[in-house]
C-alpha cells in the first residue's frame, strides 16, 4: 500500500501544499541553484538563552535540505542519542596513545589505562553521589545495567515496575516475579499505586523500579516520595536514570535509593558504556553476568572461586575508553549543572508555548503539564503521521526530531491509543535558540501549508520525498 502527501505550487519562501493522504498532480520543476548555506530560517521569535555551555563536537555541524540549501543542524533527538562534548572526544583522544589492557599487565600502557579505568568508578560514583561502600559497575548501556541488576534479584523477590517505564526497565524481571501497576495520571496517583501493590504483597524482598524522567514526555517522577514509599514496606529501589541524570543531579546518599542506572551516549559520551552503582550485596551473592577472565580469582579442577566487587561482573576485556569517556562527560556536566538547568527550562517553555500557538498541534503529557520536565516535548499534528512529521521536519528545515513509540509501548497506548505513535523533541547542550524558532516555524508551516515537496508511503519502506535532490551517502570514515 501507498500513500501521498503531495503539495500544491508554492515559492521558495512561502510552502503551500495539501493535508495528508490526498494526491495533486504536480508540476515539473526548474533545476535549483547549487547549495547555499544558511544559519537559520526566520522569523527568529526566540531570544538567545545566555549561557556559558559546554561545547558538543557537533556544534558546527550543517546539514544539507531538499531546497538544496545547507543549515546549522537543529538538534532535538537528545532523547535517543547525544553528540559527544568536545571534553570528553579530548579525553578519548589523551587516553588512546597509552591505551593499553586493564588490569593485564606491568607495562606502561596497562599501567596508565587501568588507573585512568579504576579512576572513571570514582568520577562517576561522585556523579551521581555514590555511598563510599557503593559498587560501581561498568556496563554497555541503561538497558545493560538494569539486565545485571535483573540478573542478581534474589530468588523470592517481588519486582514493581510501572507499566509507563521504558522497555529496559520493564522487561528484564520477567512476568511472573514482577507486579505491573496501571500507567499513573498524576505524581500522587504513582505513589498512591505503589503503596497498594506493597500493602498486597507477601513477597520475601522486594524491588521497586522507579523512572527518574519519563522517555516518552520528559517529565521527571516523584523519585523522593516513591523512595520513601517503597521504605516503608522493606522495598529497595532502583532509579532509571537514562533520561534523568543528563539533565539533572542525583544524589543516591540523599535520595536513599538503592541502585542507578544510566547510559554514556544519552550524557554526551557516546562509546558504548553505562553504568549500575548501588549496594554491593546482591552483586556479590549472585553469579557472574559475564563468566570469564577478570571475574575469577582462581580456577581449579572442582571449582572456581570469583572475584567479590565490580570485577565479578566485567568479565572479559572492559571498555575501558568507553568508561574514561563517561567519566569525562560526567566531570564536565557536574561543573555546570546549574547552566545547563537554565539552558533547557527557556528553550522548552518557548518551544511548549510556540508549539501550543499552532492550531491541531497537541502537546502529549502523562503526569500532567505541570510536572517538571528535563526539556522534552512530545507532540502530535492533526491529520499527519508523525513518521512524516519528523521527515519533513529533517528534510526541509534541517530538524532531528523522533517519531514513533520510542521503547515504551504500553505508554504510548495508554496516552496515544493503541498503536499510536508521537513525535518527541527532546532539547540538549547541541539545541539552541534560533533552533526552537526553527521548528516551531516548520511545524506551523507544515499545518498551514503543507509539504513542500510529495511524499509517498510504502509499508516497507515508509516515507520517501519525491525529486529529493541530495546525495545523502557518506563515505566510510576509513
């Protein structure tokens, strides 16, 4: 099946066009210039927020568009992916000339790069306020961390998980050791839920796995008030702070909570590293993640003894540039938490409030509007896909944008309709003014006037422009 979303005849500085799903034929066009570079599209109706931010190394990065112009990419997909900081491709840069094995040898090489590794535990368990007998473990991702944490539950233990939580989050306990609650409406209704499910069960243990900030909205839970309700019932907690800890600070000492999970490349060290810090207990009682080399301490005929502490399960040769990247990054955002704080809050309420300004645009919420927010806002367009949003978006304004249902399934049901899907703008350190502007232009321009080039949909392909002029392949980088 294929469908259109065409536009009628329009000029370089005004796109016209028709609603989504209708077919008008279209008329040959001239040959365009050759490409141009443009800063930004006006109108500018956003001031520039003042603010002494760290650098990404995407900062200059342009991108070519269908009107065969080249724009400063407008970055909003923070959510999914963030570019790396300029300290922290500085830090990789440092440690690749002595990178050498951890803990493997007495060369300088290994050396220098198992104290920069065991160094990165400490930066990163300052981060986000690790006890001083708290484990930190090095991990791939979020996703990672929460599957090694699943991975020590002992046997008993009753895991609660709201069915609005990310898929890492929700998925690794399995269905019969873990209770479900309903997706919340408001903060209260979420510690209210949980209080119910503890007050019911009989479980032995019991874990709680709490959202530090929505994936799909942004908004930031009631993280201190479920801690302590979990508490009171004996429960141990687990924060996903995937979303949280790029945009706000954490302090596991204050906060009381027992574990937190969290991935490099959403704080701006994308190279495949995450981190689960928390109580050591568990992790030493429970068997290792990864069995191999570095977790053991000796192998016999009979038996094997391993290693007790973080080691027990970072089998294997570790990431040990992936974790200097982390640190790096997390070094940087712990100095300027307060800016970035600032930065984000003004570009999102100007995005909220120029996206509320558009007619058929409608703001997504779980908790409610008025819940803080870590600067994501999630948005639909009466009468277009939201696949086809985020492509015009990117080809004819330069905006990266998500669509979809974005690893949290039974949310989007819940809050969008079954199978219904949305498009997320999360704002970062790469997201700036004159970009806010930008996309609130195109989203108004789109209803208003439609595509500017057709656009057809085909289930196993999805949506394509028609008479794209870009050459969007990219040699190899080696």
């Amino acid at each position: 099946m294929t469908v259109q979303a065409t536009h009628t005849q329009h000029d370089t500085e005004t796109p016209s066009g028709t609603e989504y799903g209708t077919a008008v034929p279209r008329e040959p066009r001239e040959p365009r210039a050759a490409l141009r570079v443009v800063r930004d599209l006006p109108p500018h109706r956003v001031p520039q927020v003042q603010a002494h931010l760290p650098l990404t190394v995407a900062h200059e990065l342009g991108v070519p568009t269908v009107h065969r112009t080249v724009v400063d990419a407008a970055n909003f997909d923070h959510g999914a992916t963030t570019p790396a900081l300029v300290s922290v491709r500085d830090a990789v840069d440092a440690a690749l000339p002595t990178y050498g094995s951890v803990h493997r040898g007495a060369g300088l090489p290994s050396r220098v790069t198992t104290g920069w590794f065991e160094q990165a535990r400490v930066t990163v368990g300052e981060f986000v306020g690790a006890r001083p007998d708290d484990e930190v473990v090095f991990t791939r991702n979020t996703t990672d961390a929460l599957a090694l944490l699943a991975h020590c539950v002992p046997r008993g233990t009753q895991v609660f998980a709201w069915e609005s939580a990310h898929h890492a989050a929700l998925l690794p306990w399995g269905r019969r050791n873990c209770t479900r609650l309903a997706v919340p409406n408001s903060a209260s209704d979420a510690v209210q839920l949980l209080r119910s499910a503890l007050a019911a069960s009989d479980a032995r243990g019991k874990l709680v796995v709490i959202t530090g900030a929505c994936n799909v909205t942004g908004e930031v839970w009631p993280v201190r008030e479920l801690i302590a309700a979990a508490k009171e019932y004996g429960a141990r907690t687990v924060i996903d702070a995937a979303q949280l800890a790029p945009h706000r600070e954490i302090d596991l000492a204050d906060l009381g909570a027992d574990w937190v999970a969290f991935s490099g490349h959403k704080l701006y060290a994308p190279y495949g590293a995450g981190v689960l810090v928390g109580r050591r207990d568990w992790l030493d009682l429970a068997s290792p993640y990864l069995p191999g080399g570095g977790a053991t301490a000796r192998v016999r005929h009979q038996r094997i003894t391993w290693h007790s502490g973080a080691a027990r399960h970072e089998g294997g040769t570790p990431n040990a540039v992936g974790a200097i990247a982390l640190a790096a990054a997390c070094a940087t955002l712990r100095r300027h938490h307060e800016e970035i704080e600032r930065h984000e809050a003004a570009l999102a309420d100007q995005l909220r409030t120029g996206l509320r300004s558009i007619p058929g645009v409608r703001l997504v919420s779980v908790l409610g509007e008025d819940r803080p927010n870590v600067g994501v806002v999630t948005f639909t367009v009466d009468g277009y896909d939201p696949a086809l949003v985020s492509l015009v978006l990117s080809d004819e304004y330069g905006i990266s944008v998500r669509d979809g249902r974005f690893c949290a399934h039974l949310l989007c049901d819940s809050i969008l309709g079954d199978g219904s899907t949305a498009v997320r703008a999360s704002i970062g350190l790469a997201t700036r003014a004159h970009h806010v502007g930008r996309l609130v232009d195109g989203v108004r321009r789109l209803v208003e006037a439609g595509p500017t080039l057709d656009y057809t949909y085909d289930e196993s392909t999805g949506w394509t422009a028609a008479d794209d002029p870009r050459d969007l392949s990219v040699p190899c980088p080696w």
